[in-house]
C-alpha cells in the first residue's frame, strides 16, 4: 500500500477500536487529528457496538458441533479466496512488532 492509503486505513483503524473501546477518551486541541476526525461519530459507532452484542447475547446458543460444521462450511466455501501464506505473513508481522505485549 503506498502511503496515502496507509494513512486512510489508519484513520479507518483508529475509529474502530474507538468505536469498540469501553473506555472514555477525552479529547482536547492537543489529540492527534486522526482522533478528532470522527470524534463527533464515535458515540454513535459505540451504540452500534453495544447494540450489535446485545443482539447476539440474546441469540440462542448453538453446539461446538455446529460451530465446526459451520466454519468447515466457510472455510470450504471460500477456499480460493484465502491465501494462507499472505496470512501467516501478517500474523508474523505482527507478532514481530508486538512481541513484548503478546
């Protein structure tokens, strides 16, 4: 990715794990302007959040047996959509640069 559309991503990134976060973040003139983007938007992506989480607590439960018919299904269904070497990559990558919090 060249690194405009890293910068997006990261915007993108940073107002989803705001938007998933349980804590509160003040914001001030000093945050980063990436924050301040959809700072504004925030407290409606959390209603999403909470309402998307509430909707599957609510929904009955299902057996480990499904579960792993179901994601055999998935998994065979999109097959040749997945590169498992391009993902291994990333997790390394990323476990590289995380190491010490892993």
């Amino acid at each position: 990715k060249n690194s405009i559309t890293d910068a997006c991503l990261s915007v993108v990134a940073q107002t989803f794990m705001d938007s998933c976060s349980t804590s509160e973040h003040k914001l001030g003139k000093d945050s980063p302007s990436n924050k301040l983007l959809y700072a504004k938007d925030i407290p409606n992506y959390k209603n999403w959040v909470e309402r998307y989480y509430s909707d599957i607590s609510r929904m009955p439960a299902i057996s480990d047996q499904d579960m792993s018919a179901y994601l055999a299904e998935q998994s065979r269904l999109h097959l040749s959509q997945f590169n498992s070497m391009s993902a291994l990559h990333e997790i390394y990558s990323y476990i590289t640069k995380y190491k010490d919090e892993v």
